[in-house]
C-alpha cells in the first residue's frame, strides 16, 4: 500500500500525519512536466541495479520508487521514514477529477498529477480519510459497493 498526505503535516510522538490521506491499493503514477516521476511497479524495481543483490527486498530500501519520490520530495520523516514535502507551494492540490469506476486524477501545482485507477473487481482500491479522528473514511471498492463512506 501506498499512503501520500496532503495539507498541514503534523508530528507527533509516532511519526507525522497529513491533514488528509490518501491510502492506495490499487495502481497509480505520479506524472510530471517531463514525463512519468514514478508508479506503483517501480517498487519492485532496484534503484541503481539492473539486477538487485540475492535476496534484496523492497523494503531493505534502494527501491526506485522510493528513489524517484526522494529526489522529488527531499524531506524525510525518520520516525516514518516516508518521504515529506518540505518546499512551501510545490505539489499542492490544484483539482480534483473521479469517476464513478474509482480513477482518480488529483492535479498539483507544477504540472504534477497523481493518477489512481482501480484493476480488480473485488476489494478496497483506496480510501481518503483525516488522520487521527474518528470521521468517516470514504472508501473505494472494487465490489458493487464504492464510493461509499465508511466508518474506519
């Protein structure tokens, strides 16, 4: 699962939030003014290598994902070791396009947009939600039953 925050980042004792959240489970790609910055397979891919190490995992870190965001972003929360947009103005949300199979289209200042479209036809494909309070999430799922909120 991939998690991108957006609004006022809060820190606290177990790593930071942003004032809204945005949980992936399906495919998504960040795209910018020169291209694809990077998507949900460059995960699995090894940042420097064309052959990663016997035994290397994703989560060992080196992963091109997170090499991509990290050259992007430039903070980092080393609680959480996520990634954290540190530049006042960048990647702001500008708009907001969904349609009723759950793609997602969230524009952002610079010519960046994340794009999200669900692949499967059972099970959540994402969930926007605030962090940190009882409200309703509103979850996508790929079952009959989206766009629905839900208490989390």
């Amino acid at each position: 699962m991939r998690i991108f925050h957006f609004g006022h980042v809060t820190a606290g004792a177990d790593g930071s939030w942003g004032q809204y959240a945005l949980h992936l489970q399906c495919p998504w790609r960040l795209d910018g003014p020169a291209g694809v910055v990077t998507g949900q397979g460059d995960l699995w891919e090894h940042a420097t290598l064309d052959l990663p190490p016997a035994g290397w995992s994703y989560e060992q870190g080196d992963n091109l994902q997170d090499a991509r965001l990290g050259a992007l972003l430039v903070g980092r929360d080393a609680r959480t070791r996520s990634w954290a947009n540190n530049t006042p103005g960048f990647l702001v949300v500008t708009d907001v396009e969904a349609t009723e199979h759950g793609d997602l289209i969230v524009a952002l200042s610079g010519g960046y947009k994340l794009r999200v479209w669900p692949d499967s036809s059972r099970g959540e494909a994402w969930r926007f939600f605030v962090p940190q309070t009882d409200a309703p999430h509103f979850v996508f799922r790929d079952d009959g039953d989206s766009a629905a909120p839900l208490d989390a």
